[in-house]
C-alpha cells in the first residue's frame, strides 16, 4: 500500500507539473521504483513458500510437563542447527506494559531427507518444558512465545497455556538455560510422550497451504501489477505514436505539407462578440487529438533577431502536448557581428495569450531541448529531429489570440545563458496558428456544442493567417472583403503564412499575382514565394500572369 500511494503520488501529482524541478522528479521517480521493487522482493520472499506451521503435542500447554513442538517448513532448507526459544511476558511486569519474566533456550533436532541428492530439513522438532513456580497475575494472563531459530532464519510464534499447572511443582524458574539446552538423561524421551493431540486448533501444514494457495496468488499478482504501473507510467511516453523515427527527410519549406496549426503574433484583427468565459468558447485539453501538422514560422517576417521556420507533427493526450520535429531551420536576420548574441544553446515551445491591452502572458512552457549551434559559423542551422512536450492549461479559450512560439535560449558574448523574452525573442508563429484549438474541439466529446475556432475571425485576412479556409471561401463568395486591395493584402498574407491553400482562390478572386507586401514595397507574391521553398504557389502566380 506504501508503494502504490507513493507511485500514485510522483506519477499523478508531481510528474504533470513542469514547474517541478527535474531533479526533483528524478529523485522522486527513483524512490518511488525502489519502493516498489522492495515491496516485490519482500512478498517474493514470503510468497517462495519460506513459512513455518506448528504442531504441538498438548494444546493449550500445560506448566511443568515437557511438550513436543513439531515445526513443519513449507518448503525444505540446508541442514543447520537449530533452537528454540521460550519466553514469557506478563503484563503486570514493572506495572507498566510487557515485561519478560522467564525466558530459556531448548535444542532443537532437525528431521533430514533428501532432495535431489542433498541433505535438507522438511521438519524440526523441540521438546520444552515450562516452569511452575510463576506467580499468577490479576487476570491470570501470560504472553507465552516460541521462536524457531535457525543460522539465518527466525519464526515467532504465540502459543496458549494452562494457566492453573503454573502453580504446581516441577521445573523451577530459576534453572539455568544450560540445563534447558542439556536436559537430564531421566527426562522421558519424545517416544513416552503422548501422542499429538491432531483435534488441535492449529491447522494442518496440507490445509494452511491450501488455504493460502489463492492469498499468495493474489499478493502476488497485487505485486506484479504495482510495478507493471511504474514501469507503463515511465515507458508509455516511449510507445506512443509519436516516436521519433530514426530518420526524417532533408529539411525544406514546402508549404503543401503542412495542414492546419498553432500561432501567430502579429497583425491579428480580431471579433470579440463573444462572451469568453462562455463554456462554449471553452476548449478542454483533456482529451486525446489525433496528430495533425504544426507550422511556425517568421522566415519571411524580418520582425526579430532570428529568423526561424520549424514544422512538425503534434497531438494532446489528456493535458500534454508532445510535437515532434521534422523541420526545423534557424538564421540570424542580419549579420551576425562580434557584439551581437549567435549562439544557440536550446529550444522550447511556448504557449502564451495576447491581452486587450497588447501585452502577452505565458499560459505554459515546454522542458528546452538542447542544440548547439554558432550562426555566426553556420548561417543557417537546419535539425529534423527532436521532441518538445509542454503541459497545457486545462482549459483554452478556443481564439487566435492563444498561440505557441517557438523560443530560442543563446549565450550573451559574455558567454552567460539568457532566455531571451525580450525583442531578441524569436517570435516563430506566424504560421497555421489555429491548429491547436481546432484539433482540441475536434476532439472533444460534445463537439457539436462548442464553437468553431474559425467563427471568430474578423477579416478576410486573419481567415488567411488562421488557415481557416471555410471563412475564406465563405468569405471570397459573399464578397465580404473592401476590394482588390484587400484581395491583394490577404494573397501576401497567405504566402508568409504558408497558407498555399488559399492562393489559388484569392487570384480566382481577383487578387494581383504582381501584389507587393505592404511592409516592404519591394517585395512581391513571387519573391516571397520563392524566398520561401513553396514551388506550387510560385507555378501558380506565374501561370497567373506574375512578372518573373
């Protein structure tokens, strides 16, 4: 019981919390292993069948007259020498709990067989003799107790007596416990003693085994089960779907194998109609997603100190969100320069929310993966492996303003690690942003309450941004847009934000495939394209009449 409240404490408690220091949970988890293990090894070693039964030749035992003990051994042992012990307690000893008032050793004599050639002990027998002189307590009560003793072994056992012989004479208290060990040549021999009284309370050796066959099954299976639940709940993460293959394919940034994801930061109109707090607008993250792709990017954003462009393949299992890397790329915006900070130490994702007020807290963070890399040395740095787990809220309101970045930890040129939050922050979601609340509603069991993510957007060009190509298209044939204008806004919105899917309408529509970033007048949906490895929104901006 110890071992399964510790486990269920470190596994369900503890384990789910990322703010616990790893350390910490290390120690907590090994702790928790040798519980169990030393639980197992202790019901092993009574559960191997290493018990005693005993059998008395009067029961209760009378004072004065010699009493044969017969111990049975449930399973056979190595020849060694063996006593007895005898002692009696009286609670009346000092006036104040149990005292021992007599106490004697008796050899005891080993029964041998053979088993398989050597020389072992089945059963033990001992002939003792309690003394008669002992004063009778108020309630006429004595603890009396045998204790088998082997070379490495002990088994205790309370035995009752007759408590009227103990007035009588006979033995006298006071023999010395060599005399006990030694007993007179006239004492009667086992062979003039009475016969076993077999009528006795005591169970036979055939009847305890049968009768704890089932108990020792059961302890042991009770055992099994609670190591089997430490080892699942520290493997399972290892066996999940999202193991990380051995290889991933070279990296690139073709936008066609990304579907719909995460977050972004900038730019975001937003419809605040709803009520937020409204359960229907409330996402549970207590659920199981099937995997689906994630995208964050900034690589054609010059909006920070590093550009960066990681794609992946995500799902939540009850709270916890795991994303595998499949590709991943990172480069300074600029040149890297002595004063200015290029060395990369690690990654993690972060989930954060954006306020009214433009202000932006942190909902929930994943452990840093480790990476080292010098962009001064390597101006890009590409990974396709990796996994990056982060704990979320129990709750998220199903909006774009909920978003993951991706964080990147360098060292100062003083060479002391800093996590950057500040402008030097690489703000990587501009991206498919809104995959995690829709694969979360998706998932949830009463779906068809809670509102769709995409139903907030506001323009034509958060549509775009959020990958929500249901407002897009709703949007494109309702002509619920201000003009060519805004058609041309959301086509370059569309490519930084590797949306390929809806570049194809926005020119049906009639968005310019000349249209220029209106950020950067000298960037247009061409150069964009090609900067960003997406060949088929470059085919078809030229097939659409785009100035090469």
């Amino acid at each position: 019981m110890i071992a399964v409240a510790w486990n269920a404490l470190v596994w369900g408690l503890l384990m789910p919390y990322p703010e616990t220091a790893e350390w910490f949970k290390g120690l907590a988890a090994l702790a928790g292993i040798g519980i169990a293990a030393g639980a197992l090894m202790l019901w092993l070693s009574r559960l191997r069948g290493n018990g005693v039964t005993l059998h008395l030749s009067q029961d209760p035992v009378p004072h004065g007259v010699p009493t044969v003990a017969t111990f049975n051994l449930t399973r056979p042992l190595k020849a060694q020498v063996w006593t007895l012990l005898v002692t009696i307690d009286s609670p009346s000893e000092d006036s104040s709990g149990f005292g021992c008032i007599w106490e004697r050793k008796f050899m005891a004599s080993p029964v041998p067989t053979m088993v398989d050639g050597e020389l072992m002990v089945q059963a033990v027998t001992a002939e003792f003799t309690l003394p008669t002189d002992l004063p009778g307590s108020e309630d006429g009560y004595w603890y009396v107790s045998l204790v088998l003793r082997g070379e490495d072994e002990a088994w205790p056992f309370h035995i009752e007596t007759d408590a009227e012989t103990s007035r009588g004479t006979g033995l006298n208290s006071d023999d010395e416990a060599s005399e006990s060990l030694h007993p007179d040549t006239d004492a009667p021999s086992p062979s003039e003693l009475p016969e076993p009284d077999y009528a006795s309370r005591l169970a036979s050796p055939a009847r305890v085994r049968s009768s704890l066959r089932w108990v020792r099954r059961g302890a042991f299976a009770l055992s099994l089960a609670v190591v089997g639940w430490v080892a699942w709940s520290a493997l399972s993460p290892m066996w999940s779907p999202d193991a990380q293959p051995e290889d991933w394919p070279v990296m690139t940034m073709a936008e066609d194998s990304v579907a719909v994801d995460d977050a972004s930061v900038a730019g975001v109109e937003r419809a605040r109609g709803a009520d937020e707090t409204d359960a229907s607008w409330r996402l549970s993250t207590r659920v199981r997603t099937p995997e689906f792709a994630m995208l964050l990017s900034n690589w054609l954003l010059d909006d920070g100190h590093l550009r960066a462009h990681l794609q992946g393949q995500a799902h939540v299992n009850r709270g916890k969100l795991r994303m595998r890397i499949q590709q991943l790329a990172l480069a300074p915006a600029g040149a890297c320069k002595p004063a200015e900070n290029c060395r990369v130490e690690s990654i993690r994702l972060v989930l954060s929310q954006a306020a009214s007020d433009g202000s932006t807290s942190i909902l929930a963070r994943s452990e840093p993966l480790p990476w080292a890399v010098d962009l001064a040395k390597d101006p890009v740095a590409l990974r396709s492996d990796g996994t990056l787990q982060l704990t979320l809220p129990q709750n998220l309101a199903g909006d774009q303003d909920v978003r993951l970045q991706l964080v990147v930890q360098t060292a100062n040129p003083d060479g002391h690690s800093t996590l950057l939050l500040s402008d030097d922050t690489t703000v990587a979601s501009n991206g498919n942003y809104m995959g995690l609340q829709l694969a979360l509603r998706a998932a949830a069991p009463q779906a068809g309450n809670l509102m769709d993510p995409c139903d907030r957007v506001g323009s034509l060009g958060e549509a775009v941004r959020s990958h929500c190509a249901g407002q897009v298209q709703f949007r494109l044939d309702s002509n619920a847009f201000s003009g060519r204008k805004e058609l041309d806004a959301a086509l370059i919105d569309a490519i930084k934000h590797y949306n390929s899917a809806a570049v194809g309408p926005l020119l049906k529509a009639g968005a310019s495939p000349n249209a220029v970033d209106p950020g950067q007048k000298s960037l247009n949906a061409l150069l964009l394209a090609t900067f960003g490895d997406q060949q088929e929104v470059r085919a078809a901006l030229i097939k659409a009449g785009a100035k090469t």
